[in-house]
C-alpha cells in the first residue's frame, strides 16, 4: 500500500496502538477526562470510516459501539488495542485501499474554502472545539465586514445578524423578498445566524458544547452552509 490514503490509515493504527492515558489525571479531574474522550472518540470515529469503506461492517459497528466515549476511554482504549487493531492488520494482509474513495477528502471539498482553512488542520489535530469556535468566529466577521461597509456602524453577534438580515430593513438580502416565501426565508435565515451565535459561537455556550468529531463535523457543515449563503447574496 503506497497511496496517501493507505498511509493515513497505517498512521492512524501505529497512533492507537501507541496510545495512552495516564489513568491519575483522566480519573483526577473532568477536565482532562474531557479531552482524552474527545481525541480518542475522532480517531475511533476514523477508524470505524476506514473500516466501513474497506467493507468491513462488524469491525466499524464494533468501534462505533465504544463513541462516543463517555468516562471510559481507558476501557475503551484496551479493547481496541487487544481485538480490533490486531484484527485490522491481519485484513490488511490481504486488502488493497488504495482504489477506494476517500471519505474525508470527499467531506471537504463540499465545504466552503474558507470553513474547510480553518477547521480542517484543527479537526485533524483533534482540537474539536478550537474548529467550531474558529468556524462561527469567521461568519460572525464576515457579516460584520458587510455590515460595516454598508452602514459604516460596528456591531457584533447575534444582534448583528438581527440588524443585517432583518427583513424589515435588510443590509444583506439573501432574497429579492417579492413573495411571502421570500420573506419567510429572509426571516428564517436571520434567526439561524443569529442562534448560532448565541448559541455555538458565543463564548459561554462554546464552552457547554465540547464537541466530539461528529458533532463538529455538523456545527463546521453549518458554519460552511451560512459562508455560501453570504457568498449568494443578493
């Protein structure tokens, strides 16, 4: 196997099975019982994707079972290291990946440029939160640069997104707004950017969040979906 893809896949096994948890500081505080549950759940989460795409299932639905860890990644970390990494090796013995679409990239380059800069090393990198709050930290400026060159007024957060996708009084029109539909959607918009400011960008509700790899992967879809919208504008 010399594809990127048969690489990552041989990377991602040698990471877990040299992984380890110092068990005073993951059972000490919650704090690091946190992290330790969140990178751990994004490399099973990768794992399990390898395996399902290498036609795999009962492997996938093994790992799968274990996230998203919750307080027992110690547990969890044995089991895969003394059954399913070996098992994996020995398939590898006898399968080649290297036809095999890539998931990942796939997942990437559906997303907007600028989300996908930001988001990606992170999320690689396991830092799950630092992706999500980098994502929605971006659409919070890129509207506020558009509001600010069009009413020359400085706002911020959800009270921005009020004020520029108001339809009302709209600085940012995601419509031409001739119909009710329209306006409906116009209206619709402004509170989905306004919540997710409130509620995933803002620093206290960003720190209640703590995703794991999947649920960072739909906030950063979000996050990517709001950047198109404002690429649509009207």
């Amino acid at each position: 196997m010399n594809s990127a893809r048969s690489k990552a896949l041989i990377r991602l096994l040698n990471e877990l099975e040299s992984y380890t948890i110092n068990l005073n500081d993951y059972y000490g505080d919650a704090e690091p019982q946190s992290v330790y549950d969140s990178h751990l759940s994004g490399k099973l989460d990768a794992l399990a994707l390898f395996c399902r795409k290498l036609g795999w299932p009962e492997l996938a639905g093994q790992i799968q079972e274990l996230i998203p860890l919750e307080g027992n990644a110690p547990e969890a970390l044995t089991r895969i290291q003394d059954f399913v990494l070996p098992e994996i090796r020995h398939l590898l013995e006898h399968t080649s990946i290297d036809e095999q679409p890539d998931p990942n990239e796939t997942f990437w380059q559906l997303l907007h440029p600028r989300i996908v800069a930001l988001a990606r090393p992170r999320f690689e990198k396991g830092f799950y939160g630092d992706a999500v709050e980098s994502c929605f930290k971006e659409v919070n400026d890129a509207v506020k640069r558009l509001y600010l060159d069009a009413t020359g007024r400085e706002a911020d957060g959800a009270g921005l997104m009020n004020s520029a996708f108001s339809p009302a009084n709209p600085v940012i029109r995601l419509t031409v707004m001739a119909t009710q539909s329209e306006r409906d959607e116009q209206q619709g918009y402004m509170h989905i950017y306004a919540g997710a400011m409130t509620g995933i960008r803002n620093p206290k509700a960003h720190a209640n969040i703590n995703p794991d790899s999947r649920k960072t992967l739909h906030l950063v879809s979000l996050a990517s979906l709001l950047m198109h919208r404002l690429d649509e504008r009207i």
